[in-house]
C-alpha cells in the first residue's frame, strides 16, 4: 500500500526545523548511585543521617526503629515530602542488581514498609498489630498523642517558630523559609481540626487527651520490657518510641513544654525510651538533655 503524500507546506516546515531526538539527560549528581544497602528516606540533618541517629519526625523514627528492630542493616539520607514519590516521607529505597548489567530500584512507600521489613529482616516474637488489643492502644498513639504532638510542635507559638522553623525550614532566615513554615502550619492545624471539629482547638483538652493516652500506654507497658509483654520490640514499640524519644529530646520552650511534661510523669516510658535509644541507637547515646 503507497504512503500518502505529505503535504507541501509540513515538508517545508520539517526541512527547516528537522525533528532531532537528544539523548536523556543524566541523572542528578545527587541521585543514589548503585547499592545493595538500601536507603531509608527522612527528615534528618545530613550529619545525624551519617551517624545514624534518630530521625526528629514520629513517622520517620518508627521505621527506622523498626528496621533496627529486625536487624535490617540500612541507611538514612535526608529527604523532604517533595521528593517522595507518594508526596510524604518515609520511603526507602531498596537496589537489587539482576543477572543482567542493569539495576533494579525497588521503591517502597511506607505503607508497604512492614511487608518489606519482615520479610527481609529478622524471625521476631512480636505481637500481632492486627489483633483488636493491640489496634486499640495504637489508635491512642495516632491520635491523642499525635495531635498533642502536633500541637505542641506546629501551633505554639514560640516552638513552631524556633523548633520546628530550625528542624523543617533550617537556620537561615528568607522568604522561602517563612513560607514553608507557614505551610507546614496550616498543614498541621488543619490535621488536628479533623479530630476537634468546630473549628476551636482548646490545648487544654488536646493535652489532656494526650495525659490520658499515655496514662493508658503506661499501663499496658507495666513492668514488662517490650509492650504486651513480648520478648522482642515491635511495631508497638517502635510506634511509642517514635513519639517519646523526640518528645524528651528536644528543646522545648519552657512555657509549652506539657507534651515532655506528661512523658516525663511515667517512669516506665522512659525506661523503655532509653532502652531502646541504648541498644538500637548507640550513636544517640549521650546524657538525657532534658531529665
């Protein structure tokens, strides 16, 4: 079958401006190279990512507590929620090199995180998340604990502005900084509001709250090691971490420190914070800065 013609005037157009295919660019310099060790995406400081410290955000620390919980040897790298894939960290990296000369990157967004984590590290005894018990007290750390933290964090006023202005936007002073902080804000407001609908977040309430989510934790815990009584850390454990440690570690304005106040009031939590920074994160292991 013959071709059709093509018309005079897209012949000249093509004459003049010949179509060329460029070849790809390359990859940004600071795009991981090859690496059987995969790497954990957070919010850290490229020095605390070097050593392997603790992660200052909760969602980031309960994976990279529990990756060190199984044994997954991993590193950090400092990251932000644009350069995630999913639009929110954490996410991780994982390369495998086939029999081929090519390498496979595999993303794992932090709801596949879990599946990925047992399966690559460690035959735990740890309890099963899905059991009611366990989703109940759960719940108690994503929502009464997290919208204090949030609170504390974001919404009053000299710590949005000297902690978490520092930990998210940096030191320097610009545009971009106050913007992004602003941003990060209304962010959290607005995910404390789903749970304190009308509109009016009284801190009172959200700290008590807070008081009594710990209260509970507590008393699960009792004098067990491991939460529910397991005789490995788990999913649970890495969860309360996650809030604890950042919560007694960093430095509070004296006037809005009610978070650190209420970890402070049980005992047990804080051994089980410093067990865990102990054994799992040695780097970290300096004097308690705050008790």
């Amino acid at each position: 079958m013959a071709s059709l013609p093509i018309p005079q005037f897209l012949k000249t157009l093509f004459n003049s401006f010949p179509l060329l295919t460029y070849p790809a660019n390359p990859l940004p310099s600071r795009c991981p190279k090859f690496d059987t060790t995969p790497s954990l995406y957070v919010f850290t400081t490229p020095e605390d990512a070097d050593s392997g410290n603790p992660s200052f955000n909760p969602s980031c620390l309960k994976w990279q507590a529990y990756l060190k919980f199984n044994g997954v040897e991993f590193k950090t790298v400092p990251s932000n929620n644009h350069a995630s894939p999913t639009g929110a960290l954490p996410f991780m990296i994982s390369q495998q090199k086939p029999m081929s000369e090519s390498t496979e990157v595999a993303v794992v967004p932090s709801s596949k995180l879990a599946a990925w984590i047992e399966k690559h590290g460690y035959s735990l005894e740890v309890v099963d998340m899905e059991s009611a018990r366990p989703k109940a007290f759960l719940a108690l750390v994503n929502s009464q604990l997290r919208d204090a933290w949030l609170y504390a964090l974001y919404l009053e006023p000299n710590n949005s502005q000297d902690l978490a202005g520092e930990l998210y936007c940096g030191s320097s002073v610009s545009a971009v900084s106050s913007f992004l902080l602003r941003q990060t804000k209304a962010a959290a407001r607005q995910q404390v509001l789903q749970a304190h609908p009308g509109g009016v977040l009284d801190p009172r309430k959200i700290y008590a709250g807070a008081g009594d989510a710990l209260e509970a934790i507590s008393a699960i815990l009792g004098k067990d090691t491991w939460f529910f009584g397991s005789r490995d850390p788990g999913l649970f454990d890495a969860s309360v971490f996650a809030y604890t440690h950042p919560i007694l570690n960093l430095r509070w304005h004296s006037e809005e420190d009610a978070l650190f106040r209420a970890v402070m009031g049980h005992e047990n939590l804080l051994g089980h914070e410093r067990r865990i920074r102990v054994k799992f994160f040695p780097e970290a292991n300096t004097p308690d800065p705050n008790y």
